[in-house]
C-alpha cells in the first residue's frame, strides 16, 4: 500500500524552492545539533565543581579523573547502540529518549551522596550524550542540501562549544553568589556545586520539546515505507524536482538495505573498510590531542599554577569564548574551502600551541609542588592556550563531525558512524581519565603527549583523509576505495 499523495507531482506543480527554505534547514539543523549542546554542557559543568568533589568526597587524583571522565563510559555506550537504534525506531525518538535520560542524570548527580553514586548517574548521562552525538550529524546530513551540509553539519560543534560557554558561565555564577565558591552554600540551600549539575536540567528540557517539533529525518520514512511524510519534509527544504530526485536516490540506495551490522564494514584493511579507519582515526584524534582538558580541567589546571578559584573560572569562561569565536569562522570556511584544508590547518597550529605549553610548563619553576609561570611564561601560556583552543575549535571540533555525518555510504553510514563516535569517546575518556595523573607527574609531559598527537594527527590527514565538499550523500560510495582515500 501507498500512501496518500504518494504519486508523482503534477505538471501543474511548481519547480521553485519554497521560500525560506535555508532557514527551515537551519532551524531543523539546529534542533538536532541540541544534544551537542548537551554535551558541551555536561562536559564542562564540572569543570567548575572538580576541586568541591575531591574536597567533599575525599578523591585521589586517579578517582577524581575516573568521575569526570565516567560519563564518557556512558557516550561510548549510547553511540555504539544509536544507530541501529534510531535505524528502528527513528531519528527523533531516540531524541526524545536522551533527553528524558539526562534530565533524570542532572537531578542524580546533583543529589549524589557518594563517588560511586555519583559515577553511575553520569554514566547514565553519557548514555544520553552519546546517542545524540550519533542521531545529530546523521539526521543533519539527512536533511540538508548538499550545497549547505558543511555549514549544517558545523551546528553540532556551536552546540557543543555554546554548551560549554553555558556551563563555564553558570558555574562561575552560582561560585560568585555562594558563600565559599564551589564548596560553598547557594542562596537557595544545598551546595553550590550540587546546582551546577541540577543546572543541566534546563537544556535537557529544551531538546526534549524541540524533539517534539521537529520532523522525522526523510531517510528514515523512506526506507520504512512512508514517502508522502518524506516528500513533504523535503518539500520544505528544496524544490519539488529536487525532492523527487532525492527520493529516488533514497529508494535506490536502500533496495538492498537491511539492519546494520559490523559484518558491513569488514575490509581490507585490518579488517575494516579503508573509509571506516578514517573515520575511527578522525574521532580518536580529535580527542587525543588534549582539547577536553581544557574544558574538563581548565579551571583547576590555571588553580595549579596559580591563579584564584574566581580567576580560574574567568580564564575558563574566556577559553570558552575563543572556542565559540573559532567555530563560528569554521561555519563560514567550511564549505568554501573544504574539509581537508580546515584539518590541516588546524593540526599545524595545534602542534606549535601545545608544543609552546608544554615546554612553559617543563620549564616552570616548582613551589610547594606546584610549578609556577614567571612573568613571561604566564602570558605566554595563556596566550597559546586560546590560540590552541581557536586552532581546534576552527577546524577540527567541526570539521570531524561534519565528515562523520557524510563521508559513509548510505548503506554503511549507522553502523559506521557508531563505531566512530564510540571510538571518539574512547578516547576521550582515555585522555580524560588520564591527565590528573600525568599532570601530577609533570604538565610539561602531559601537553608533550598531546603535541605528540597532534603531529600524528597532521600526517594522518595529508596521507589518508579525503576531501568530501560538494558531494551527495548517495556518491560517497567512490571515497571508500583505497586509491580516492589515499591521494583525494
């Protein structure tokens, strides 16, 4: 059976584009790119509460890591599941269940009595997290016109850095108003930092309405046997030529579609297609070359070498600031110059920034087991760690989402796209988990690590990434050759 309307448009329907058909893209682009905001939130409310958590429940440097990093646990859980998920039940609904997931894990965590408590409502959390850094990318590229989809694509990034703005700046409110800082008492009861992670309450909410609202990705309806939905979700984004055409793209890339499994991406390359290794290594990359320190640990790291609690948190919110600032300029050059020269770009800064960080920090002079920044090294860090965070921010933070939601096959894109976002949050729980201790060794080793990876994540790009700028998604079928993936 067919559904109404399912037929083809008549001779006497118009060709144009509907009008304001970028800004319907934009907004339904934006409500998806939410659950980045999410994100951005998560990741960073803590930033302010660290030195309050390991006070009041007593933490080693190693559990004070392990906490912050648990929910990543959580995020390489629910984007491994996401797409077969959302394959079933559609885009939206696993929207909507996330955002129910990380109401209930703001309002645990900001009741945790314990580390262990605590620890498992942001697991919970990163369940959620992690499904809506797969479902929105996908559901972008879904929608978006080719000729836009970089720009797009780009929102799940605005969202994550405007969620770390969101964060930074609320905790260095509820810090100001409460007698104490982190650790001490709100105006309203309870403690500070217990407020910070209720916070998150609000964004959570909002993702959830807008899910509400917003239509069902026109992939999804296609392939589950409702066209019509899918022609009228198009026919707000393109013209009715346009939308045809990509119904017949749909329908013709799906005639041997089938529920994803990691059967679908084996090999030769190590077992894998040569398309998903890129994929892997671009998450992994993105979060080995440290930039989550900043925004997990900003303000305890500038503490450490020492600047005031209220300090601290300032830094952070204007680290914060240049992050919003740099990918705003990669929403504007993506899609104008390409992907492979936004990476590259951004890699050779990244290498000379964190290489500048890290020998100030080798450098230091220790006090009290504390290494201290002379009147030189101290500008001089802080001025390399906003041009290391505007390197990452305008190329990389984007940029590797955007090539996540669009360089997969239609085919292959779920499955493949899951097993990246788990590999990015790997990653980043292994970089998360891990800075405390190194740090307590030496921040000069730890920064050397991430110029380290940096460096590897340059060379990576010139030998392997190929450029997706201008292509369908239903002609991403050639870049998974071995020759394209090498030399395009």
């Amino acid at each position: 059976m067919t559904e109404r309307g399912d037929g083809p448009p008549s001779a006497t329907d118009e060709d144009a584009k509907p009008r304001h058909s970028g800004a319907t893209a934009l907004l339904l682009s934006a409500a998806a790119a939410l659950g980045g905001f999410l994100f951005g939130y998560d990741s960073s409310v803590i930033n302010g509460a660290v030195n309050a958590l390991k006070s009041e429940f007593g933490l080693s440097s190693f559990t004070v890591g392990f906490v912050v990093s648990s929910a990543l646990l959580g995020c390489a859980v629910g984007a491994w599941f996401a797409g077969p998920i959302s394959d079933r039940i559609g885009r939206v609904k696993v929207m909507l269940i996330a955002a129910v997931l990380f109401v209930i894990s703001s309002l645990g965590s900001a009741l945790a009595f314990n580390a262990v408590d605590l620890t498992a409502w942001r697991v919970l959390g990163g369940l959620a997290i992690g499904a809506a850094s797969v479902i929105a990318p996908a559901y972008i590229a879904e929608i978006a016109p080719a000729r836009l989809r970089g720009r797009l694509g780009s929102l799940q990034q605005m969202a994550i850095v405007l969620g770390i703005f969101a964060a930074l700046v609320v905790d260095y409110a509820i810090a100001q108003v409460s007698d104490g800082g982190a650790s001490g008492g709100f105006p309203w009861g309870g403690t500070a930092w217990r407020w910070m992670f209720a916070s998150a309450v609000v964004p959570a909410v909002c993702y959830g309405l807008l899910a509400v609202i917003i239509p069902e990705s026109p992939r999804y309806l296609v392939k589950h046997h409702k066209p019509a939905r899918a022609r009228r979700v198009l026919a707000r984004l393109m013209s009715r030529d346009e939308a045809e055409h990509k119904i017949d793209d749909i329908e013709h890339s799906i005639t041997t579609d089938r529920p994803v499994r990691l059967h679908d991406l084996r090999g030769p390359r190590f077992g894998l297609l040569p398309i998903v290794w890129v994929g892997i290594l671009l998450s992994a990359f993105q979060q080995l070359v440290g930039i989550n320190v900043i925004f997990y640990y900003s303000s305890t790291l500038w503490e450490a070498v020492g600047f005031s609690e209220s300090n601290a948190m300032l830094t952070s919110v204007i680290n914060s600031i240049v992050n919003v600032v740099g990918t705003v300029v990669a929403i504007l050059l993506v899609d104008r110059i390409g992907r492979r020269p936004l990476l590259i770009a951004g890699a050779s800064g990244m290498v000379v920034t964190l290489g500048i960080l890290a020998y100030c920090f080798a450098t230091a002079s220790v006090v009290h087991g504390k290494p201290q920044l002379g009147d030189v090294a101290g500008p001089l860090a802080l001025v390399a760690a906003n041009v290391y965070v505007f390197s990452f921010a305008a190329t990389w933070g984007p940029v590797v989402w955007v090539m996540l939601g669009e360089m997969f096959n239609n085919f292959i894109r779920a499955s493949a796209l899951a097993v990246s976002a788990a590999a990015q949050w790997i990653a980043n729980w292994a970089v998360t988990t891990t800075f405390p201790g190194l740090s307590g060794i030496s921040l000069g080793l730890a920064y050397g690590i991430y110029t380290v990876f940096s460096a590897l994540a340059l060379m990576f790009v010139l030998r392997s990434v190929p450029e997706t700028r201008g292509l369908e998604l239903e002609d991403m079928d050639r870049l998974a050759m071995p020759d394209r993936t090498r030399h395009a």
